[in-house]
C-alpha cells in the first residue's frame, strides 16, 4: 500500500470536503499529486496543514487571491513581504470597522 493519504482521507483530515480540495487544486493554491497507474492519488499530511492554512487565512478575511499571494511568500521565506501583505490587510479591516461603526452609529 502506497503511503499518504487519498483525497478522501486529506479533506476529513483537514476539515472540508472533497469538493474544496479539487477547487484550490484548479485556483492553483494546491498541487495535484500524479496518480501512479491503477492506483490512487497519495497527498502528504503536509497538505493538510495547507488546506487547513487556506481555510484560516479565508476565515481572517483573506481572498484565495491573498491566500495565493501568502503562500507564495512562505515557499519563497520572505518574511518581510508577508507581513507586509498581512498589515496592508489588517488596514483594509480596520478601514471596514470604522466604516461600520459609523453607519451602525449613526442611527
């Protein structure tokens, strides 16, 4: 038996369905393991950790887009970037909230 997990076993793994694994795969935020002949794609328990990141990173606000962008920057460790990115977010939060608060308040 070949080790890893099959794309069943990675999506309750990491908490989604099938489904979310195929459509990051096609956004390009995860690879596609080759599928050996007569046989099951096999996907680390890394990839996990990386669905799970995705699902997160989607949770805190970030589009896929974003997501992409972050994932980029950690395979290539520029720390730098990526906090810059997660700051320049974080303003665009912050600029929502104030927003909010003042059409919430103003009623």
């Amino acid at each position: 038996m070949n080790a890893g997990l099959t794309i069943g076993k990675l999506a309750e793994a990491a908490g989604v369905n099938i489904e979310t694994i195929r459509y990051y795969q096609r956004r390009g935020l995860m690879n596609e393991p080759a599928k050996p002949s007569g046989g099951y794609r096999r996907y680390s328990a890394g990839q996990a950790k990386r669905v799970r990141f995705i699902k997160h990173a989607q949770a805190l606000g970030f589009t896929l887009d974003e997501v992409g962008q972050l994932l980029a920057l950690d395979e290539a460790r520029t720390c730098t970037e990526t906090r810059a990115l997660a700051a320049r977010k974080l303003t665009l939060i912050e600029q929502k909230m104030t927003g909010l608060a003042g059409v919430y308040c103003e009623a």
